[in-house]
C-alpha cells in the first residue's frame, strides 16, 4: 500500500526525522515476518497456522445453553461445548461426548461411554458427574426450564464409572438418542452457576473476548479430543442485525460464510466467483392453519375449501424460486424417508369446487378471513400470494404482518383464527406430532382434537414396531389430507454461502448446528 | 358577481404559481393528486393481481415499470398506490392543521394555566422525533389505515399548534384586536374574524410542509412494516417487499422510490413558493 505511506512522509515537516527510523522498523519487521511466514510454508509447517474463519451471524440474546435457541446462539454453543451424541447430515446419530453406547432389550436403559482424555477449558478433565450434572439440570422440573418437558421421560441418571453415564426412563422412547442431541443439551461442568457466561466448554474452540452485539473472538483448543479439529486458528463470529449489510460483508470479503438467508439473496449469490453457495433439504415448512376450534375453522368443508383454493405449484414456484419441495399438508416430509406417504395424492387446485363447498358450509356471500403471519422469511410473501390466489374462491384475505418476536413472544401464534407459523427441521418426525397435532399438545395452535390421529399419535410415540410405526405415519398423512386443519405447501431448504478458501463445511439442516471446527483453508 | 366570486377564487391560488419553481412544484403535486382522483380507472392491472407467467419482467412497452417477483404490475401499483398516499398524509394533515389551529388559536388568546400546561404537554411530544412517536402508537394500537391515519394527526397536532401560536401571540396585542374586544365582539368572533387571517399565510406554509413530511412518514411506517398492510400498494412497503429482490427486479424498488421522491420534492417546491409569494419563510 504505497499511498498512504507516500502522503504521511510528505505531511511530516522535513525536520521531524523520528517518523524515518520507525518506518525503517517495521518496515524491517515486516520483511522478517514475510521471510518466515514463506519459509514456514515452504517448509510445510504452517498448514492452517495462522488462519482465522469469519462467521456472519444474527446477535446472539441468550447464551446459557438451556435456553439458547437461535441458530447464531446454537453455533456459539456447538462451538465452545460439546453434545453428547451427534446427527450427522443423513440424520443419523453419531458419537460426540460419548464414543459409544448400548440399549437395554426392554428399551430403557441407556449406557454411554465417554471420550477419554477430554478436559474442560479451564484444564479440569471431563467425568461423568459432569453430564449427569448436566441433564439433572435441564430436566429439574423446579428450575422451568424449556427442556424439562422432553426429559421428563427421564427416571433416573447415574454415573455408573469415572467415564460411564447410565440413563434409565420411565417409559420406551425410540427417539431417545434424537433427544440428547437437542439444541439445548451441551454438556457443562458440574456445578457451573454462570452458565451464560463462563464458556467453559470442551469444545474444539476456547472464547478469547465476547463483545455482547458486537463480535467474539474464539482461538482453536489444542487439548481437543477430536482428531483433525479444528481445521483454524482462530474463529470470529461478527454479529450483523441486518441480513443484506451481512451478504455485503460477504461480497466485500469481510466475512468468509453466512449461514441463513432468504431466498432471493441466496439466489443472487449464486455463480459470484470466489464464493461457493450451498443449499441443503430440510424439513423445515411454513404451515398456515385455520383454528379448527371455533369460527369458520370448525367447519371442516371450510378447511378444505381452503386447500383445494390453494395453488401449491405456483407457490413453490414464485415464492421459494422453485428452490423448496412440494409439501402434502403433512408435517412428515420427504426427507423422513419411508416414514413420508410418497403416493399420497392430494386434490388438485380447484377454486370453483371450493366456492362450492363455502356456499354449502354457508359462505355463499363469501368468506373475509384475517391472516396473521411474522416478518420473518418468505412468510409474507406467502400471505400475499395466498390472498390473491384464495380471492378467486371468494375468500377475501386481510394480510396482517407481525415482527416475529411478537408475533411468537405474544403467542399470538396460537391465539388467532387463521396464521402461517414457520416450523424449524427436526430430526425425527414424532416432534411435530407430539407438540403441534395431538390434542393436548403444548403448541396445538389449530386447537385441533381428532381421537383417530390421537390414538395413532400415542402408538407411533412408543411401539418399537418399526413397520407398524411407518404404516401409523402413512395412515396419518392421510387422514391430514382429508380433515386436517393445516396446509403445508413446501419444505424450504437452508443456506449458506461460504468464500471458496475454505473447505470442509457441511451445511446441516438446523444451520447453526453445522461444524465449524471441520472448516480448514483449501 | 359570479365571475367576481371565480376570479377571486382563482387568486387564491396565484400565489402556487408565483416562481418558476413553485409552477413546478404544483404541477407535479396536481399530477399526483389527478393520478389518485383516476388511478383505479387506469390502472391495467389489480394492485394484488398476481399473472404468474410474467413474474420478475423488465420494463417494456406492455409494462411500463416492469413486474415484480410475483408477477405484479409494477405501474399499476404505483398507479394505485397514490390514492393511499394522498388520503392517509392529506387527511392526516387536514386533521393536524384543524385540530392544531382550534387548539392554537383558543389557548394562545385564553393564555393562562391551560396554555402553560397544553404546550407543555406538546413540547414533550415534541422531544420524540415523528417518527419514533409513531412507531409507539403503532406498536400499542396495532398497525391499520386508520391508526396511521390517527397517528399523522396527533404527532403533527402540536407542530401546527405551536406555528399558530406564535402568530397569535404577536397579533393579541394589536390595537384592532383590543378594539374587537372593547366592543364587546364574542370570543368566536374575535378568534375567526380578527385573528385567523392573520395566521392563514403561516398555515399555508405549514400545512404543505407537514403533508411532504406526511408523506414521507407514511411511507417510512410502510417500509417498516408497522403502516399500511400488504398486499396494498403503499410505496413504503413497495421498496421493503423489493429491498431483497433488488439484483433480481431493481425496478420494482425504483419506481415506487422515484415516486416518493418526486411527490415530496413537488411538495416541498409547492411550499417554498407559497411561502415566497405570502412573504414568509418555511
């Protein structure tokens, strides 16, 4: 960089000589550095030596683990601790914390075996105690917190050796493993009074500084148990409120990778060179839904008229870029495999046969429906694309726009008549089914109670019957296709675009568990 | 008498066209105001009205201001976006100008405790900026035409009322108003009759700033997302819904801005010349 040093010699008055020695130095310094840093190289030490990856995410709120739950709060988490057990990207459990395990016949003993050789960032070595610590919190029904519901199935949780945890539960669950990988549940130091503050994980990256909105600053753990990670040196995540200045930061090399993004900015991004633009499939979805509960909803010809108005093509098309998978009304979605009814057909698009049904469910004058949604994603988009396209049934659609901290932090999502929610992916189907569609599920935001589905809930949440479980899913999809309350017209998938200098980054379906300590320089 | 009465009538609005910039400026804001009287019989598409096989279309002769990600008629929604924006900023700021003349007027001639504690109360509305004041009302009430349109009033109430009152303070004292109430004229009387004239230049002046500051508010409530809902064609929440598509359709957010800019920029040219020709500066 000649100029600014050209213009600094000559803004300094002729007499002022000390500037000369100093240039002289660090002119000096830096050529040393360079001869180094080139020999280093040459010399094949300096394989990642040196190297810093930049991360643009949203600010983190809240960062003590058991509440944690934004993707950029999620990725400080997987940064700094570790999980006991792991999904990879095909949605199957691998070790993390725990090298092995094995399952009790009955189903309901759980014995884990734990790395050796793990210690904590301040030097204190792992111990079992520390997991049972661990899970006894999040699953303590005085502390509240939002964990205690999934572990409740918990009975009891023993460490049964210096590197052996035992959990027993009360009754069979199948998606246990899916369970301990929740967001929430990294494994801290036993006794740890400050967990939003203290970072003191054993994960592949030790905080250095955390400016709160700001940046944090992270360096790599040499202790780390993991063979090969992490892959830098230094890991900076900058926090950016505004998802457009990010892209910029991202365009303008400020940044290496940014996780999350909609589509139309994904889309732009695409083909820039020097930047590789990742999409994974998720079975993340926007559902609308129409209480079921009272008004209009109730009628269940209402429901369908409303699907049959709905032009799913076009949505797919138009608001997600044909980027999303058609989705069946189901929260079960391709993705899952042989749990997603692959031949189910759903009713084709027909406006006239749903002017009908609205004119024999009452409606003939027509039908004026609020419709609620957040401002977040391609939701609104969606909203405007359903008013037009349910106007030609007559239904006529006053589009209100939420800020989604509102709109959710009010539960407004589950108080009005007719709203779209987005749901994140989740590993395994059962989820959805349990906090949204059964009857007395936490989030039943349609107030939706049909006994049928209920009772098929109940069987496919315990049978160890792997097929009958499929058939139950099947049977399910069905019976939401004919008299559910929900649309769902896509599955959306996520992004990340990431500078084509660094390799090795997997984008998982929830983008703030992808691992950053597998990402090197190319 | 008739044509004394028209030609009169015509005077009154001489002073729009008293330099070359306010005849700009008038004509730009009639423009507009023709657009909002017409725009639903010209516009060749609904504002929602979604042709999905002309999604994301450059501007061409067939659309003259393009398509946006949804395949709407760009023009159309600007077209039909006017009629918002002149009723929700127009209305708002007759309401502000009424009610912050009334109050204006009768405080600042009463005097007293009741004028101390109103201006006190409209200084410290004041010391909020429009705009945050607005975003508050709207978060407590919820966001609707008709609050955005409470909102422009009460946030622009004390601004008039002050302009008012600065007139009215320098004119009660004024020989022929003290006359006026020697002969024992009304209340009523002295306010409309004596008074009022004198403040009608300075609520000229005022009342076209606060409609271009209107505008600007309206739009900015839009973008924010807390003004007018979608699918309607606000131009505020035109460029929000355009903002992420900017590298797909530029011109979707082009053209609702070039709107924004031009109907304030006429306004504001409309003020200065009103200004100019009433002798007052802005």
């Amino acid at each position: 960089m000649p100029t600014p040093y050209a213009r600094a010699s000559q803004a300094a008055p002729p007499s002022d000589c000390s500037r000369v020695p100093r240039t002289l130095g660090s002119a000096l310094a830096v050529t040393v550095l360079v001869a180094v840093t080139t020999f280093l190289a040459f010399a094949g030490i300096a394989v990642g030596q040196g190297s810093t990856f930049r991360v643009a995410l949203e600010p983190p709120a809240q960062l003590d683990p058991a509440f944690a739950s934004s993707d950029a709060e999620i990725a400080v988490l997987n940064a700094v601790y570790d999980y006991l057990v792991d999904v990879d990207g095909d949605n199957e459990i691998v070790p993390r914390l725990a090298r092995s395990w094995n399952v009790s016949d009955d189903g309901l003993t759980y014995t884990f075996e734990l790395a050796e050789g793990v210690s904590f960032h301040d030097g204190t070595p792992l111990r079992a105690e520390d997991v049972v610590w661990t899970f006894d919190r999040l699953r303590d029904p005085e502390l509240e917190l939002p964990t205690s519901d999934l572990y409740a199935i918990i009975e009891s949780i023993e460490a049964t050796d210096d590197l052996e945890v035992r959990f027993t539960l009360r009754e069979v669950n199948p998606f246990f493993l899916y369970d301990l990988s929740d967001n929430h549940a990294v494994v801290l130091r036993e006794g740890t009074s400050d967990a939003a503050t203290a970072f003191n994980g054993t994960g592949p990256f030790r905080v250095e500084e955390y400016r709160t909105g700001t940046r944090m600053s992270l360096s790599a753990n040499p202790e780390y148990f993991m063979p090969g990670k992490p892959g830098v040196d230094e890991l900076e995540l900058i926090f950016f409120r505004d998802q457009v200045a990010a892209i910029d930061a991202l365009r303008g090399r400020q940044v290496d990778l940014v996780l999350r993004m909609p589509t139309p900015l994904f889309q732009s991004l695409q083909g820039t060179p020097g930047l590789e633009a990742v999409s994974v499939a998720t079975n993340a979805f926007d559902l609308v839904r129409l209480r079921a509960d009272r008004g209009p909803g109730a009628d269940v010809r209402v429901q369908q008229a409303l699907k049959l108005a709905t032009d799913r093509d076009a949505i797919v098309q138009v608001v997600t870029f044909g980027l999303a998978a058609p989705g069946k009304d189901s929260p079960i979605g391709p993705l899952y495999g042989e749990y997603f009814a692959d031949d189910l057909e759903l009713p084709p698009h027909d406006p006239e046969r749903a002017r009908e049904l609205l004119t024999e469910a009452g409606y003939a004058d027509g039908l004026t429906l609020e419709l609620h949604t957040p401002d977040t994603g391609d939701r609104p988009t969606l909203a405007v694309v359903l008013a037009d396209q349910w106007a030609q049934a007559g239904i006529t659609v006053d589009v209100i726009v939420h800020p989604e901290s509102v709109y959710y932090g009010d539960n407004l999502w589950l108080e009005v008549d007719l709203g779209i929610t987005g749901w994140g992916s989740r590993p395994v189907p059962q989820f959805y089914l349990d906090v949204m569609l059964a009857c007395d599920a936490v989030w039943n935001e349609a107030h939706w109670c049909d006994p049928e589905f209920d009772e098929l809930v109940r069987f496919t949440r315990t049978t160890l019957d792997e097929a009958a479980r499929v058939e139950a899913y099947h049977e399910m999809q069905r019976i939401l296709v004919e008299r559910g309350p929900i649309i769902i017209p896509y599955f959306f998938p996520q992004y990340g675009v990431i500078a084509d200098t660094f390799d090795g980054f997997e984008l998982k379906a929830f983008p703030g568990r992808s691992d950053l300590a597998a990402i090197h320089p190319r | 008498m008739g044509r004394a009465r028209a030609s009169r009538a015509l005077a009154a609005f001489r002073p729009l066209y008293a330099t070359r910039l306010a005849t700009f400026g008038s004509t730009v804001v009639l423009l507009f105001a023709l657009m909002a009287v017409f725009g639903p019989a010209l516009a060749p598409y609904g504002a929602n009205q979604q042709v999905y096989t002309d999604a994301r279309q450059p501007p061409s002769l067939e659309r003259p201001f393009g398509t946006d990600h949804l395949g709407r008629d760009v023009f159309s929604r600007v077209l039909l976006g006017t009629r918002d924006i002149f009723v929700l900023a127009g209305l708002g700021t007759l309401v502000a100008v009424l009610v912050g003349t009334a109050v204006g007027l009768l405080t600042t001639y009463l005097g007293g405790a009741t004028e101390e504690i109103t201006f006190r109360v409209f200084d410290s509305v004041l010391a909020m900026p429009a705009l945050l004041f607005a975003l508050l009302l709207l978060g407590t009430f919820g966001p609707s035409r008709n609050n955005v349109l409470a909102v422009i009033a009460v946030a622009y109430v004390p601004i008039v009322a002050r302009v008012v009152r600065s007139v009215v303070l320098n004119v009660k004292t004024k020989d022929y108003v003290a006359a006026a109430r020697m002969q024992g004229e009304s209340l009523s009387r002295i306010l409309l009759r004596e008074i009022l004239p004198s403040v009608l230049p300075a609520l000229a002046v005022e009342g076209a700033l606060r409609f271009s500051y209107a505008i600007f508010l309206v739009a900015s409530l839009g973008f924010l997302g807390a003004g007018v809902q979608p699918p309607n064609p606000d131009w505020g929440l035109m460029i929000s819904e355009a903002r992420n598509f900017v590298s797909i359709t530029p011109w979707a957010l082009y053209f609702p801005a070039a709107a924004i800019s031009l109907l304030v920029i006429g306004v504001n040219l409309m003020a200065e010349g009103l200004a100019t020709a009433l002798g007052r500066t802005p």
